[in-house]
C-alpha cells in the first residue's frame, strides 16, 4: 500500500534503516533529518505489514513544479513492482496537487523504472545539472 505520509507520523528509526539498507548515508542527525521532512512538500512511503519498505519524498513550490527525491526500495522488496506503484503514486498525487512539472534525477539503474512511470530524460541540448555544496561530497 502506497500512503502519503504525514512528517510527524514518521517512525525516524525505521526510516532510518530503510536508508541504510538501501545504502543512502543520510542519517545523522535526528534534528536535521526531522527538519527536512517537515519542509517537503510531500512524503510518500510503500507499506508492506506495517512496515515501510519504499519511500520518496517532493520538494515543490506547491504550484507549478516539483522535485521527486529520496526515492528508494528496500533491496529485499525490489524487483516485485513497488517500486513503479511508487513513482505511479507519485505523479497521480503530484498532478492532484495542481503540479504540472515533476524533475528527477536518476541514475542508470533508476531510469527503466522512472521511464515506465511516463518520465523522459532531458534532451542531450538541456542536460540536468548538479552541484553539491556539502563537504567531502565533490
């Protein structure tokens, strides 16, 4: 089951091992954590047995555009079509909102599955770009 999950519900710790299993190394620290999912736009998670086995978060001006991040599947649960009930989910309640644009990036092994869900890369003439700012992330 796919639920839009409110930022005060959120059981820290089993999100926090949802990102360590699926080897993402934002965990630290609580406060920060907390703090960025008050400030999305929206959470969304993929509930198996009352456990959260997948979860993806937006960023959006809440009018015009949005920005899918944080998108991942417990490796234990993948191949088993989550994953796209996710993004699917996502761009269903994105285009609810009143969103007409969602942005991604994606790596090579996330793009089949993103393509799926109806999104398309960039033309080679207006690629994405990417800077990150955090130390030791260069």
């Amino acid at each position: 089951m796919i639920l839009v999950l409110d930022p005060g519900s959120v059981n820290l710790s089993e999100l926090k091992d949802l990102y360590k299993a699926c080897r993402w190394d934002w965990l630290e620290p609580d406060a920060e954590m907390h703090a960025a999912l008050k400030g999305s736009f929206r959470l969304y998670g993929a509930i198996i047995d009352d456990r959260i086995v997948g979860f993806a978060r937006t960023i959006s001006d809440g009018k015009i555009c949005g920005l899918l991040i944080d998108f991942m599947v417990h490796p234990a649960f993948r191949k088993r079509g989550i994953g796209l009930e996710l993004a699917n989910f996502i761009v269903n309640d994105s285009r609810n909102c009143g969103l007409q644009v969602i942005q991604l990036l994606a790596s090579k092994e996330g793009s089949p599955l993103y393509q799926k869900a109806g999104f398309t890369s960039c033309p080679s003439s207006s690629p994405g770009m990417v800077k990150f700012i955090a130390a030791g992330c260069d």
